[in-house]
C-alpha cells in the first residue's frame, strides 16, 4: 500500500475492498481499489495520467502502473452509503490511509463467520454481474451465501442480459485465474446462471451422456473444466504448465465447450452412440458463440476453436496406431497448441472414465521426442513455390494436398531430398 499512497500524495482517498479483505487474510492483492472524494478528471489532473474507464456507471477509473493497477471510485455522496452501494460486505471494509480499518457493515466479522451477504439485496440489479461475482467469491473465499441469496440469484440471473459482453468475459477470467474453476461452473449451472450466458447450452441439459459421475451431456462439460484443474495438478512437463498459465481462458473454455454438438452429432448405430465429426461441428458452434455471447478476440478464439476442433485425435492415436506420419500430422496441426490439446484431451479422458491413463503423457513425449529427432534429420520440407514451380500450377486447394502428402512421405520414409518428394507426387498425381 505504500507505493500507493506515495502515488496519490495530496489527494484524500480511502483504501477499500479486495485490497483490505486480502490483507485481512494476509494474502496478495494484485489490484488495488480507492475511493476518492473529488471527481476523477481532478485525479488524472494531479496524477498526470490517464485512466481507463472501467464503469461509467458507477464513476470508475482505472489506472495502470508497471506493477499493480488502482481502481479508483469516486464517492459524490456520503461514504457509508457508497460503502452500503457496494456488492458483499467482506467487500466493504475500508482503510484509512493511516491503517485503521473502517467497517461500518461488518463485513470482517462476516468474514471470520464465512458468509458471504449483501447489505441489501437490491445491490444485484444495480449491477447484475455480481450474480455471477457472488458464485466466484462464495468459492474463491470459501464463504456459504447468506440465506436467501442462492433463490434470488436463481431467480434474478436473466437480468444478466443488460450487461456488456465484455465485462462478462472479464468475470469468466478472474474464474479461471482463482482456482475451482470446475467447482463454479457447476454451481452457475445449477443455479440456471450458465445457460443464461450460452443459451446454446441448453440441449446439453436432458441429453443422456453417461459417463463416470455424469448423467447429461451438461454435466460432463462442467467436469471436463473441474479435470482440467486435476490435470495441472499432476507432475507435468513445464511447457505444459507455462501453456496454462499463459492460456488459462482458453484452455476452461474449451473444456466447456469441447462437446456442445454431441446432441446434433448423435445417431444410433445398432445399440451403440456415435457422435461423427462431433469435434469438428462443436468446434464451429463454439466460435460463434465465443465471438457472440462473449466478444473475445479473434486470436483466443481461434486457439479455442482448434482445442476442440482436435481434442478426439490424442485419443485416436492412443487407441490407434501411432505411426511417424501420424506423429507428424498432429505436431503439425497442433503447432504451438500441442501443450494445450494434451491438458484438454487428458481432462476429456477423465471426466469421461474418472481416472487417467499414464499413455497419454507418454504419447505427449513421444511427439516431443519426434520433433526433435526430425530437426536433426534436417529433412527440406516441401513449400507452395516448390509444388507450383514443379507442376508449373497456380495458387489452388490441389497445392495444399499435395504438400500435405509429400511432406508426410518425407516424414515416414526419412526423404531429405525435396527433388525425390516431388517425383514421388509426379509418379501419383492424377490431375
């Protein structure tokens, strides 16, 4: 708090929020929140800086420094009513600049009693997305809500319509970035709040999926995201662990979209489900909706929708055989994502069977392994110019297939020479 403190030297503010109840609980706050009490164009003026408006509504201005940022509030009324405005008590303690707490609500004795409350119920349709921030914090905190908040949560969670897609997407974050990730999309399921934000969701409800403590399709999509969680757990490699840390949304989102157009994809088959191109439609659905419900950026979309688009084929190669050209066509479709799809596919296999199998890992290293021996054995991969020149063609599909096949050639038949690739696809080409 100090360096903060020396940032805002002759403005009067109050410390308030997740700062001090992280202190209470001596923990780390990344993010400070200050109320202050003269409009914000003053502070930027004495700050000589520019913030972000984070709240129009409710005069809120962020300003970001190499290390933390500082929301700032500005407080045009009493400050026990803009305490009284806030979302949960536990949120309400405030700090002096000195260091004595101010709690008029109580919210570090509710904090001690481990419930979580609001002073007044009303506070939900100011501001609808404390819905789904009062999931997040009951789970984060370990708080039980106070009697009543769960029925009206179950009842009130349509009004998260009238909030931006924007600031829903920033709250799906913090879910992810907080642990229990899997534990609170279940409990904004049952709550009605899940289908509320992906209405898409709903046939996934009723729809028979049994899998190991899964009776719906609905409920093996919240535990594939609660797996991804048990999967990090796990002893893995560090390329893997730095793939989550830097893609933590898109990684749970793909969990919890992996399946979504099994109910579309489904046809009997005698007394067997099957579920054909199941990943690839999915993979669709999942980036109109991305882009629709919840206005993500086109890049983080795009590696969501290839999770899921591969997601079955690690299972393919481990039920199958994993042959050279195999490996290759998975580190190559896979790219940079290869870390990610394991943690998505080893999530998948256990919400499917409830445990997971060490081959999974040991498929993991053996492409790893792979990639490495093929950069020793320099093999002169093929290019589009190399395909066009030789067959003296324009840009087109054809140029595409025919790299695709002669650099799997090369691959499982250890060619170096790109002149013997390409009189191998002379000698099959039927143009």
């Amino acid at each position: 708090m100090k360096s903060t403190e020396e940032i805002f030297k002759g403005i009067d503010f109050r410390f308030v929020g997740g700062v001090v109840r992280d202190a209470i609980l001596k923990k780390q706050s990344k993010d400070i929140d200050v109320v202050v009490f003269i409009p914000i164009e003053q502070v930027s003026s004495i700050l000589k800086k520019k913030p972000v408006i984070v709240n129009e509504r409710f005069k809120t201005a962020r300003y970001i420094y190499p290390k933390f940022n500082v929301d700032v509030n500005y407080c045009n009324s009493s400050f026990d009513d803009d305490l009284k405005r806030r979302d949960f008590t536990v949120n309400s303690i405030s700090c002096f600049q000195n260091g004595v707490i101010y709690d008029p609500l109580c919210g570090a004795e509710d904090l001690k009693k481990k419930v979580l409350k609001c002073y007044d119920m009303n506070n939900f349709k100011d501001d609808p997305l404390r819905i789904i921030r009062a999931v997040r914090f009951s789970y984060k905190l370990n708080l039980k809500m106070q009697k009543g908040m769960k029925s009206y949560i179950e009842k009130e969670h349509k009004s998260l319509s009238k909030i931006s897609k924007e600031r829903i997407l920033t709250e799906f974050q913090a879910i992810f970035a907080e642990g229990s990730a899997g534990k609170v999309m279940s409990a904004l399921n049952s709550l009605g709040i899940l289908i509320s934000i992906f209405p898409e969701l709903r046939s996934t409800e009723k729809f028979l999926h049994v899998k190991s403590g899964s009776r719906f399709l609905i409920k093996h999509l919240t535990r594939t995201v609660e797996a991804v969680d048990s999967v990090l757990s796990l002893k893995l490699p560090q390329s893997m662990k730095r793939y989550a840390a830097e893609n933590m949304l898109v990684l749970y989102l793909a969990a919890l979209l992996h399946d979504i157009e099994k109910p579309a994809a489904f046809k009997m088959d005698g007394k067997k489900q099957r579920f054909n191109n199941h990943d690839i439609m999915s993979s669709k659905t999942a980036s109109l909706m991305l882009r629709r419900e919840l206005k993500m950026s086109n890049s983080d979309i795009s590696k969501v929708s290839s999770l899921i688009a591969m997601h079955m084929r690690p299972h393919f190669l481990i039920y199958g055989d994993a042959t050279n050209r195999g490996l290759y066509r998975l580190s190559k479709d896979a790219g940079a994502d290869l870390d990610g799809l394991f943690i998505l596919s080893m999530a998948d296999a256990l919400s499917s069977d409830g445990e997971l199998k060490t081959e999974y890992l040991l498929l993991y290293k053996r492409i790893k392994h792979f990639e490495k021996e093929m950069s020793k054995k320099k093999i002169s991969f093929i290019s589009g110019n190399d395909v066009m020149d030789y067959f003296k063609i324009c840009s087109s599909p054809k140029v595409g297939d025919l790299i695709k096949i002669g650099n799997e050639y090369a691959v499982s038949n250890n060619i170096t020479d790109k002149k013997i690739i390409l009189e191998f696809l002379k000698s099959i080409d039927n143009r």
